[in-house]
C-alpha cells in the first residue's frame, strides 16, 4: 500500500474516531500533496509525497517555536500534537555519524578537496539521503569535513 492510500485510510479512522489532532494533521498533508502534484502537473511518487511530508514537519517544528516565543502553550500543544502524527509517517532520520558517513564517501567519490567542492557534494547527497536527513544537519557536516 502507497503511502497516499495509508494516509487516506488513516483519515477515515482519525475521523471514525473524533481524534481531531490526526484528522487535522492528515488532512493538511493530502492537501499539500495535491497541491504539489498540480504544480508538478504529475501524481507525486512515493520520494516526492516523503518531501511534501518532511516540509509538513518542518512547517509544524517552526511553528512551535513562534509560538513557544509568544507564549502559546495551546498552540504550542496543538502543533505538537500534529507534529507526533506526521512523524509517525517519516522515514526513520539518520544518525548524525550516519550522515558524516555518507557526506564522507560522497567526498571521496566525487574527490572533493575543499570549501570550493560543497556544491558537487551537496547536490550528489542529497537525494541520497532525501527524507532520512535534516538538510541543515546535511549541510553542517558537510561544511565540516570541508573545513579540512
């Protein structure tokens, strides 16, 4: 089963069971699913619906943290209710020693030397490790090991 058909049926349980964090959260995500396969002019495949996914999440973290800055212990509770939900539905994420290994043979592959090679690392890692990394913890090791 897709994970397009697992999020529509865990909808249709969300709602059968009035748990509205789940049923909010699901729904939002198929949204912005549909919403990028008309951009895309194309249904989505199973990589690009874990990158519409990993935004939803990332949208979620960033706004907990505004709310957390304003003060809004509901919202805060609501979002991170939602946030639980949609990280249920991610790859599990990598390690950080797991991304220094790959950014690592990555390096070696495409014999990068310095600070000047991150962008041929950069675009050779990341669809490699899509949905399983943080690009900003990707891009942190990256500039690391660059560094020497």
């Amino acid at each position: 089963m897709s994970l397009k058909d697992t999020l529509a049926n865990d909808l249709k349980d969300a709602m059968r069971a009035g748990d509205e964090a789940r049923k909010t959260a699901i729904r939002m995500t198929i949204a912005a699913i549909k919403n990028a396969e008309v951009a895309a002019m194309k249904p989505l495949d199973e990589a690009g619906i874990i990158g519409v996914l990993g935004k939803q999440v990332k949208q979620r973290k960033e706004s907990i943290e505004e709310f957390q800055k304003a003060g809004r212990q509901d919202l805060v509770d609501k979002e991170a209710a939602e946030l639980r939900v949609l990280e249920a539905y991610m790859p599990a994420q990598m390690s950080a020693e797991e991304i220094t290994g790959a950014a690592r043979a990555v390096i070696a592959e495409v014999g990068a030397s310095g600070h000047a090679d991150k962008g041929k690392v950069m675009s050779t890692l990341m669809p490699r490790l899509a949905g399983r990394a943080d690009g900003r913890a990707i891009n942190d090791i990256v500039t690391e090991l660059l560094r020497y």
